[in-house]
C-alpha cells in the first residue's frame, strides 16, 4: 500500500529556465512542474522572462498566483537565484507575495567575487543586492541550499521526499528536462 503521509505527498513548484543564445535571444521562458512530494508530476505552468532583464520575480509571482495548483502548494524550489542570465529574483518579494516559502538549490558553491565583478561591469549594481539578501548558502547532502521563510530543518525533509532521482529536487530536474527539451529539441545535461 503506498504511504499515506500527508508530508510525502507535499505540494512543491519546481523552477528552472530555458536554455538560450547569450547573444541572440531577447528572452526565454520558464517551466514550473507542480509534483506531490518528489513522486507524481500534478501539472505544469510556464511564462517568459527577458534575458538579463528585471522582470522574473514579477512573472513568477504571476504564474504562481494564477495557477489553480497555487491553493496546494507548500514551497517554492528554484535551481539558483537567476534565471535567462542574470535576471535575478528577488526571493523575499517572491516569497512575501506568492505566501510560499523558497527554496534554491544550487550543485556548486557559487563564486560571488565573480558574479559580483561581472555585475558591476555590466552596470548591474542593483542587483548584487538581491543575491546578498537571499541569506546564507547552507551545504545539505551533496548540494548548497538558500532559505527563504523555512527553517534549515524544514528544508531538509522537503528534499528527504523531492530528491528521489537525483541529488537535486525532483520538480527541478523535470522543469529543467522539459525546458531544455522544447528550446533545443532534446534535453541535454544535468539539471
């Protein structure tokens, strides 16, 4: 019989984008795969973000906000802090507006020297301050964890019941795997 716990069976978003050109694409696009726990993919949203741009935080708040799955979720799972490049997220506005604790998740310690040096040569001042309020990088397993309105503990069982295939979330390598699927014709990589 399979397992009945409420816990098990939590409703999570997956986030992650598209692959893109860096020097032809305008924009890309974002899949969202709602699962139970890290068993049973239940739906999937997307949306388009400029590359480079400002607008993911808006656009994620809305697709969120505007999917019939929204009254069941219980967190948001990112795979890093920006998407289409460097159009960074702001995880408290995301947070704070959608009522969901986030969660990123990154394979590698990032390199914040350099993410911020790039930033400031490309004029990008503003948006060092996003991925310094994302807070502490924690290290859980074989990955890097960012918490926004969940505990460390709280964090750890949901990727007890996501991470089922991979060391990385379930609903996140799907929506990675189906993103890069549609934008390069097959999915290539790790999530």
């Amino acid at each position: 019989m399979r397992d009945k716990n409420p816990k098990r069976q939590a409703r999570l978003i997956g986030i992650d984008d598209a692959p893109f050109d860096k020097f032809k694409s305008r924009k890309t696009f974002l899949v969202g795969t709602i699962y139970r726990g890290g068993d049973f993919m239940d739906g999937l949203v997307s949306t388009d973000v400029i590359v480079d741009g400002t607008d993911a935080t808006r656009k994620m708040i809305a697709m969120i906000n505007h999917s019939k799955f929204k009254p069941q979720l219980q967190c948001i799972l990112l795979k890093g802090i920006a998407v289409g490049g460097f159009n960074v997220i702001d995880v408290k506005e995301l947070s704070e507006k959608t009522k969901l604790p986030v969660l990123i998740v990154v394979r590698d310690y990032p390199n914040f020297n350099k993410i911020f040096s790039a930033l400031r040569k490309l004029g990008m001042e503003e948006k060092i301050r996003l991925i310094q309020q994302a807070g502490e990088l924690h290290k859980v397993g074989k990955i890097w964890v960012q918490l926004t309105n969940l505990s460390l503990e709280k964090a750890k069982k949901i990727l007890e019941i996501a991470c089922t295939h991979s060391h990385i979330p379930e609903p996140i390598r799907i929506a990675h795997i189906i993103a890069a699927g549609i934008a390069k014709g097959e999915s290539r990589g790790k999530a």
